[in-house]
C-alpha cells in the first residue's frame, strides 16, 4: 500500500499550480462578475495538453493516468471553479462519446481539435421537466432512412452557447425505459439547432450555461453514438469518473477556501489579538481541515480504482457526496471567519460560498447519491 501521488504526478501538479496561481486565480473574481466565458484562459488549457490528458496519444492525447487527471481538475478548481466547470465538462462528458462512439471523420473534425482548445464540446441531457430523472426525458430521436429527426428541449448545459458539439441525450424508444435512451452527436449550424434563454447564475456564473432547443434536427445514421439502446449503460461506463472527478473539484474549491480562511484568521484582529488565536475560529478550521483530509482519502482512492481498471459505483459515489458537501462546509466557515468581510463582494469568500452549491447538482445530488450508496450497502 501507498498512499503517494508518484513523482510525475506531483510534478504535474506543481505546473498546474503554478499556471493557476499565475494566471487564473488573479482573474477569477472578474471573470465571475462579470459572467464570462474565459476563452483565453480555456484555450490555454488546450495548449497546455489538460484537455487531452485522459485520453490516448492516438487522438491526440497525453495517455495519463485518471490519478493525474483529477489532480488537473483540483488545482484547477483552487483558483475558479468557473473555468474547472467549463474544463471538466470538455475533457470527460463533452468529449468521451465521440471518443468511444465517433467515426473517424468526428475525431478528425471534432475531438482532435477539442482536445487541442480550438473546439468545444458539451453534453445535454437535463430537461426543464427532467434532472434526476433521466429516464424520463421526452427529447425523441425518430429514424427514418435518411437518419434520426431530434425534437427536443434541453437545460442547464454548459456552455452551449460557445460549443461547436453537443452530446445530447434522446428517446429512441419511449417504451424501453433506459434502454430507449441513446446518446446522438449534434454539430453547432445544423438546422433547427438552437441556442435558448442564457441562465443568469448564483455561482460558477463565468461558465455560461443555458437552453438548447432541437426543432426538426436531421441527423445522419453515423451521429447515433453507439448502438441503439446503449446510451444510458454508456453513460454509466463514465459514471463513476464524472462522480469522482467532480469531487476532486470539490476538493480544490475547499482547499481554497480554507487557505483564505487560515490567512484571514491571522490578518484579523479582534480584543487584541489575531481571531486564529480564539479556540472557537482555530477548531473551525482544524475540524473542516480534517474533513478535507477525509475527503481528499475518498476521492484518491475512487480514483485509484478507476486506474486499476476497476471503478467503483459506491466509493466513487461517496467520494462526490462527502467531498462536496465539505467543499459546501468549508465555504460556509470561510464567510463566517470573514465575519461581515464575508458579505462583501470585493472579498473572495462570498465567490467560494456561491460556487460550491454548483458541485452539488452534476453527477448526482446529495438525497440521489445516499440512494444510490444505501442501496449499493444492499438497503
Ligand atoms: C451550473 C449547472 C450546470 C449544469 N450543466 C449541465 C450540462 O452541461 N448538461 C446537463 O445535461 N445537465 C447539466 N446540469 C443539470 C444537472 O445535472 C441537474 O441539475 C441535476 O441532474 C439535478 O436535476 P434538477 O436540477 O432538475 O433537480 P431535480 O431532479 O428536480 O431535484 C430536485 C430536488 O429533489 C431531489 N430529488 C429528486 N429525485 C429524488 C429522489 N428520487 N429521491 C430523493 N430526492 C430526490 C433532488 O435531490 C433535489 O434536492 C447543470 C446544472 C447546473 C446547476
């Protein structure tokens, strides 16, 4: 057994560090303001290869490990949790179908690019009337000897209104339940494609997020990603990464806060001395310091599994729920160090406590979650 991240791995994540605190962190409080999407940023993350990591050097990857990639996500999420939003999102589920389902003429056009940051891809699978529940989605994929004729209204994707493709979810067959669920590889200027109301956001607000309407889209046969009837059990082969790369996320943004809230507690004098002298801030922070520790345990170790080749539904599950409701703790004690600096806006504490609600949706919710682990335990 060993609990150390190998020595190219901790050399990985110093140059992320380095990149974030250099040129992320100073301008996340702008970019959060003033809700926009970071191209400049996000094509630097092309260039610098993270897009690619997971995948292999055949499409243009770097072939790491999925340890290495979760590190990226953690780092990255420490300095904006906006831009790790917008980059998690193209580097796993806005990618990963064209990459296992794709002809080769979409790796060419669409997932090489991607990865490379000249290209943005997004999935959409929420509905105004369907998030948890999936399998009730009413977007319909009919087929006909031209291709498939998607109807639909989608919500809450990310970064729609700047991506060139879109993994959307549709019925191929309402009465199959999930197995009438497929995946289908829509490109940006296809007909009867568009882009609906923007979602003005309580956090992560520089990622946009909004609408996407399908109205008449005619797709070629080769655009269903995978055989029809295996969209849902596809998207479970990524289930188990999604959860835990969101809860590296969710690491970072709480590793975030409680540096800000460490320093803070020092700068701040209150009856004489630094407010990190007083028990009751100084047990704050040692009690969310080790939940993170606990959380950074789960999220490795699903990480670990998912490297040995054997990833694990109900660790990875645990690790999102733990790791995110801590982020949400450490956000929360961070605004009540800061006292009424934590109500300011010009201070960064209120921006964590606004943007870890974002980790709690994505990937499954808290109450979805424990479902799932309770019934994984076989309750
Ligand atoms: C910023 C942001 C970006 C997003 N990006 C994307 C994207 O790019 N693509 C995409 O497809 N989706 C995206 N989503 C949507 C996200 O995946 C959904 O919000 C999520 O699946 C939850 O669905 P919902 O919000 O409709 O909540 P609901 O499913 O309506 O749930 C509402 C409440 O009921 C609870 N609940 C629901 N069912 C049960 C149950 N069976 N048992 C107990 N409690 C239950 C939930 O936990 C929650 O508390 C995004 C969301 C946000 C906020």
């Amino acid at each position: 057994m060993d609990f150390h991240f190998s020595e190219e791995q901790e050399l990985f994540r110093k140059a992320v560090r380095d990149f974030v605190a250099n040129e992320v962190a100073p301008v996340a409080a702008q970019l959060d303001e003033r809700e926009e999407f970071p191209v400049a940023l996000f094509k630097k993350c092309g260039q610098l290869g993270y897009f690619g990591l997971r995948y292999p050097e055949s499409v243009g990857g770097l072939g790491a490990d999925f340890t290495t990639f979760c590190l990226m996500a953690e780092e990255i999420a420490r300095g904006s949790l906006s831009l790790a939003a917008a980059v998690s999102m193209q580097c796993l589920m806005g990618t990963d179908f064209v990459y296992r389902f794709g002809t080769d003429d979409h790796k060419k056009r669409l997932l090489e690019p991607a990865l490379r940051g000249e290209k943005l891809g997004t999935i959409a699978m929420t509905e105004p009337d369907f998030g948890s529940d999936l399998g009730g989605i009413t977007t319909r994929a009919i087929k006909d000897d031209k291709g498939w004729m998607l109807n639909g209204r989608k919500m809450w994707i990310t970064s729609a209104t700047v991506a060139d493709f879109f993994t959307v979810a549709a019925k191929t067959d309402p009465d199959a339940g999930f197995k009438g669920i497929d995946m289908f590889l829509v490109e940006k200027g296809t007909k009867g494609l568009s882009v609906g109301k923007r979602i003005h956001k309580l956090g992560v607000r520089a990622s946009e997020t909004s609408e996407l309407i399908l109205e008449d889209v005619r797709l070629p046969h080769e655009n269903l990603l995978g055989q029809q009837g295996t969209g849902f059990k596809n998207l479970g082969g990524i289930l188990a990464e999604i959860r835990t790369m969101t809860g590296a996320l969710a690491l970072g943004l709480a590793a975030a806060a409680i540096e800000s809230s460490i320093k803070y507690a020092h700068d701040r004098v209150q009856f004489g001395k630094p407010i990190a002298a007083y028990q009751a801030i100084a047990h704050k922070i040692a009690q969310v310091g080790t939940e993170i520790e606990a959380a950074r345990g789960l999220v490795y170790r699903a990480a670990w599994l998912v490297d040995q080749k054997t990833p694990d539904m109900k660790l990875s599950s645990m690790a999102k729920l733990f790791s995110t409701e801590v982020a949400n703790k450490a956000a929360d004690e961070c605004t009540r160090i800061f006292g009424s600096y934590g109500f300011a806006m010009e201070y960064e504490a209120q921006r964590y406590f606004r943007d870890a609600r974002f980790l709690l949706y994505g990937g499954g919710t808290s109450e979805i979650l424990r479902g799932i682990i309770a019934k994984e335990m076989g309750v």
